[in-house]
C-alpha cells in the first residue's frame, strides 16, 4: 500500500485531533515503562520517553530547538518548563499547530514557544538558524527519511545537535527481510522501518556524527498495549468518523505490532560538524 501524502498525513490529525486526545493524551508518542511491574500511566511514561531523549543531549540556556512534527506541543513544553530555550515547533496539521499555540500561552511559555504550519520535507528557515532539531516518533511519517535529515543538518548551525526517537527494525530469528514485511503487512504501509546500521549509515549520509544510540523496544513495547485497550474502548466515538473496517484494521493492527519481535524503538543523537 503506498505511503500516505504529508497532506494526507496532515488532514489526518486535522481530523482526528480530539480522538487521538483520548487515544493518547497529550503527548502524541510511545511511554517508557521500566519492566512488566511498572505501573506509572501512560502519559507519565510518554513524559518519561521525552526526558529520556533529551537527557541524551546537552542542551545549553539560549539554544534555539526545532521541533519536527510537534503535535499539540506537550515535548516542546516540557523543555521549554526545563530549559532555558527558545522552541519552534512545526506540523502539517493546522488544527494541531493552533492547540500547540493555546497551549503554550496556558503554560505561560509563549514568549519562547512558537508553532507554525510546514511541512519537514521543506522546512521553511534559514541555513544554521538552530542549535538542536528535535524529532520524537516523526520521522516515520515522513516520505523520505534521509531527505529530512539532510533539512535538520541545513538548518543547523555548526556543532548543533539532531535528536530522535523513532521506530527501528530488530533482528529476529528469521531475519531482517521477514521481519521488515511482517511489519509492512501490518502498517499496510503506514510504518516503514529500517535496522539500526541503515539508520546511521543514513545519519552519516546527512551530513551528521552519530553520537549516541539507545535500544529502548522493550521499555516502549506496552505502548502498543495500551493503546490498543484504550482505542478499544473508544469504538463508539471512533466509528462514525472512520467506519467498522477501518477501525478494526487499526485495533488489529496495534495488537500485531505489540507481539511483533522485529518492530523496535531506538533513541538517537547526532551532531554536525563544527
């Protein structure tokens, strides 16, 4: 099945917004739960992942971040709460951008937050005009990975920082190849997939050092659980907008990737050149 448009993806979460709030909360990303006894809630464990990539990065007061795929701005807070930092984060989704936005100024952090429509394949900033790029569980939506990377390291000044979360494709017992089309059965084209070795082999391509690579599959493997209990519950509201079939399709699918062994989640950084 072919990969849906960035447009497509956009009018998407246009459409969706209030369903996904109640499918993940504020944070539209996986948790990190520390084993099967972990018993913290989904949006504390999302909040969890996000600390856990930014603890991956030195981040300085006055660091200018872009965020890739910033969707109703809970990272971007989160930071922004933490770090003395200016933040820019961008979505393809209108909706999304003006929750971000209303959200920021709750927060009282719109002096430092801002958010905008644009799309990643072209991004729409100056050469060297941040310090870090900032990419949490996006970069699979994209349609070309290695051509987003290679805007982060246009945007970024020398000596910036590039930090991502995304899904990653395990060995397993039969192989890469049956893996990487069990996963693609499953998505029917929404989620691709690469090994770590592409990935940074495609980091290097960019232009960028990797610096650190964390494996995190199977703090972030509930994820797939939990949301599948949770989009359960939500058939009611969530079939009058995509229909029984689609619906299904999606709560299968949640549940074939949680058993999935070749479908993992790796935590990024990488830096370019000074």
């Amino acid at each position: 099945m072919k990969k849906p448009t960035p447009n497509e993806i956009g009018q998407g979460y246009d459409a969706f917004t209030d369903l996904l709030d109640q499918l993940w909360g504020e944070n539209l990303h996986h948790g990190y739960w520390e084993d099967a006894s972990d018993d913290v809630s989904v949006k504390d464990a999302a909040d969890r992942l996000t600390d856990k990539l930014a603890g991956l990065l030195t981040i300085e007061p006055g660091d200018r971040l872009l965020d890739l795929g910033c969707g109703i701005g809970e990272p971007a807070i989160r930071l922004a709460t933490a770090h003395k930092i200016e933040i820019v984060g961008v979505s393809i989704s209108g909706r999304q951008v003006e929750r971000a936005h209303d959200r920021a100024v709750s927060a009282g952090l719109a002096d430092r937050l801002s958010f905008q429509l644009a799309d990643a394949m072209d991004l729409p900033f100056p050469e060297e005009s941040f310090d870090i790029v900032w990419a949490l569980e996006s970069l699979h939506h994209m349609p070309d990975r290695a051509h987003v990377l290679r805007q982060a390291t246009r945007v970024l000044r020398p000596g910036g920082r590039v930090a991502i979360g995304d899904f990653m494709l395990q060995p397993s017992a039969d192989g890469y190849e049956a893996g990487a089309a069990r996963v693609n059965e499953a998505s029917k084209g929404v989620l691709s997939v690469i090994g770590r070795d592409a990935y940074l082999a495609m980091i290097r391509e960019a232009g960028l050092v990797p610096v650190a690579s964390e494996d995190v599959s199977r703090h972030t493997r509930p994820s797939w659980v939990k949301a599948g209990e949770r989009f359960a519950a939500l058939r009611e509201q969530a079939v009058p907008h995509i229909g029984e079939e689609q619906f299904d399709l999606t709560l299968a699918r949640f549940r074939a990737f949680s058993e999935e062994p070749a479908l993992g989640y790796a935590l990024l950084t990488a830096r370019k050149p000074s």
